[in-house]
C-alpha cells in the first residue's frame, strides 16, 4: 500500500512516500518558497538528488507538480494507487491524543486550534485541501505533534495561573515535537529490549525539546503552551521570567507584536552569539574565538542538562538517554558538554564512539551508569504508519 506523509508549510512542502506495511522509501523531497520568487523543489529518488525551478503560487501547484513526478518517475501508475496521506499538524491542543482520519470537522477544529500555532495550523489546512483537491481518492490522516503529550497529568500540564485561564482559554503545557520523541521513545525500548523502560528524549535542532518518557508514555515535556518554552533555540529564548516582558515594553516602548517577534526570532543563539543561530556557525565563531558564541553553546549545555537532571530525579532513574534531530544527532561538541556535566550521575562518556554524525550510535563506556545514544529521528515514517493503521 502507497501512502504519503506529508509536511506542509506557509512556504514549503515536504514529502514522503512509503510502500507500506515495508516502510520502503519510494520517493521523498521538498518545495520551497511557495508563493514567494525563485521557487523550486527537490525530489530524491532512486540514490539521486534533482533539484527543479518551478513556479510555485500556491501549495496546489506544488501538489500538482509532485503527483506528476510520481507518475513520470514510474512511482504510480495512477492516483488511485495512492491510499493515504498522512498530514504532520503541530497544535491539536488538548483535542486530539492520537491521529485520526480527518474530515470537515477536524479541519475546522484544526483551524480552530490556529491561534496556538499560528504559524504552522494555517498551512496544515492548506496542505490538507490541496492534497485532498488534487488527490481525491486518498484516505487523510491527520498526525498531531501534541498528542504524544496528551499523557502528562494535570498537576503537570496546568500552570499556576488563574484557574479560568486554562478553562476559559486553554492555557496549558501542550508541547510539541511528540512524533520524533514518540519515534525515539519506541527506538530505545527495541535497542533496549525492554517494554517498560524510563528514557529521557533529547530532541535538539534550530527549535528543541526534551521530553521524560515512563512506559512508553510522555510523563513531562520541556516546550509548553507555545514552542517558545523549555531550553535554548536557534531563534527563541526558552523559559525567561515572564515579568521581563511589560519591563522592557515599559522601558522601550516595545509593543506586544514586537517583543513576539523579539523573543521568538530574535534570541536563542542568534540573541547571544550576534552571529547565527545555527549551531554549526556558532560552532565556526568558538574556533575562531568568539566569546559570545562560546557563551551561546555554554548556555545551550547548561539548559539542556538542567532539564535532564530534573527528568531524571522526576523519572527516579533512567534506563537510557537519546540525542536526536540536527544539533543532537551531529553536533560532537555538544553532546560531548551535556554529558561530562552529568558525570555526576555516573554518566560516561566514549569520545571516539561520540565521534559520528547522523548515525546510530552508544556514544557512553561500558562502564557507564546511563547508556546514551544518538537516534536519528524518522517522523515521516510515525505519519506513515498511524496512516496505514487507521486506513489498513
């Protein structure tokens, strides 16, 4: 059976096809700057990497253009081979605690919902109405980053605020990134042998989370009721003193859209370092002794072991650790800061086994009192496979 997990953006729209139950990647790629100048897409098919320019006005067009690659490059021979497609949406609140199929109520909820991710709910129900214009036949699957998270009790989810303003409102934790830690979560069990097991989940690219998984179940998660919470980001500051935001209002006349914009693209490493806010410059300016890139990377460490530690005596122990996504599966420098500050907990790390990017890998000693690893996230094929699941 083919299906499509599928990622869509204000501006991209990324893409993977999967003959299922096989998990055999047929086909997968990207088109970006949707609506925007100089657009073109990328497909990798067959070992081979080819990159397009095409005019792109909207995501129809984009669902237009990959359905006629999938016939010209032999993929399907008809749309009708096509069964499901599986949509990633970042925000289904409180909502939704699994994927399902999706009809005109759950777009509209999905809408709904836009106001907690307004950048991302949006472009899902784009995507989803334009697969569902072009592919008509296909079974969709709305696949939600939040419902991993839909575990966490409430005295852990609710925040010390006005009880209205969670009944009322729905401020709450939701968290997100809840299909690669469900995906490393599951990873580890296997690597573990081990059903019931207490894993601690370090997703960690230009957007971060880390998550203490019990049982194969999210007990607590670091991002909250926006993206912005938890540990350090490419762009976004993480936790702060919520007062700092009507001082500096007061202070610089600063509005509202202003101090969103501030602390959601202009902080994290690009706040602290000036330079970038990718990890891989950052990394570039402390070889060529930038101080304040440095801080930036030592501020990083020290959030995330903040939230591993917590994580740990939150979970009374842990079996394993795993570092994913871009910072976590390549960044050497890294991984190695996190774990010699948790050498007090026992945790050792095998510099030459740490010495590899984007593979699966024990990057601790035998010795060790927590085996660490770095998974190489796959949230395409968790979308591929609720998608198979709820149509099979």
């Amino acid at each position: 059976m083919k299906i499509l997990s599928v990622n869509a953006g204000s501006s991209s729209l990324k893409f993977q096809m999967y003959e299922m139950p096989e998990e055999k990647v047929l086909i997968s790629g990207v088109f970006e700057r949707i609506g925007i100048n100089d657009s073109l897409y990328t497909i990798k098919i067959n070992g081979e990497k080819i990159t397009k320019k095409a005019e792109l006005p909207n995501h129809k067009e984009a669902v237009r253009i990959l359905v006629e690659e999938l016939l010209d490059n032999n993929v399907i021979k008809s749309l009708d081979e096509i069964k499901g497609i599986g949509h990633r949406v970042v925000q289904g609140a409180d909502k939704f605690d699994k994927s399902v199929l999706i009809d005109d109520e759950v777009v509209e909820i999905i809408s709904e919902l836009s106001s907690l991710a307004p950048l991302h709910n949006p472009a899902a129900v784009t995507g989803i109405k334009a697969f569902k214009e072009i592919i008509p036949t296909a079974q969709a699957v709305a696949v939600f980053d939040t419902s991993f998270h839909q575990t966490m009790d409430k005295e852990t989810y609710l925040y010390a605020l006005p009880y209205n303003w969670y009944t009322d409102y729905q401020v709450r934790k939701y968290g997100a990134h809840g299909t690669s830690h469900n995906y490393v979560a599951n990873r580890l069990s296997e690597i573990l042998n081990k059903k019931d097991c207490r894993v601690i989940v370090c997703h960690l690219g230009n957007g971060g989370s880390i998550t203490a998984v019990k049982d194969g179940k999210c007990v607590d998660t670091s991002m909250g009721f926006t993206p912005n919470a938890g540990v350090i980001m490419g762009t976004r500051c993480g936790d702060i003193d919520a007062s700092i935001i009507p001082y500096m209002m007061k202070k610089t006349n600063m509005t509202y859209q202003d101090i969103d914009n501030a602390i959601n693209k202009q902080s994290g490493f690009l706040g602290i370092s000036g330079v970038s806010s990718d990890s891989r410059d950052i990394e570039d300016g402390i070889k060529q002794g930038n101080e304040r890139c440095l801080l930036a990377q030592h501020m990083f460490i020290r959030r995330v072991v903040d939230y591993i530690a917590k994580y740990y005596v939150l979970l009374n122990g842990v079996d394993a650790i795993a570092f994913t996504a871009g910072i976590g599966e390549n960044s050497i420098d890294i991984r190695k800061g996190i774990i010699e500050k948790l050498a007090v907990l026992g945790i050792k790390i095998d510099e030459e086994k740490n010495n590899v990017r984007g593979k699966e890998q024990l990057i601790t000693t035998s010795d060790s009192s927590v085996p660490v690893y770095i998974i190489p996230t796959d949230e395409e094929v968790m979308i591929a496979r609720d998608t198979y699941n709820l149509i099979g």
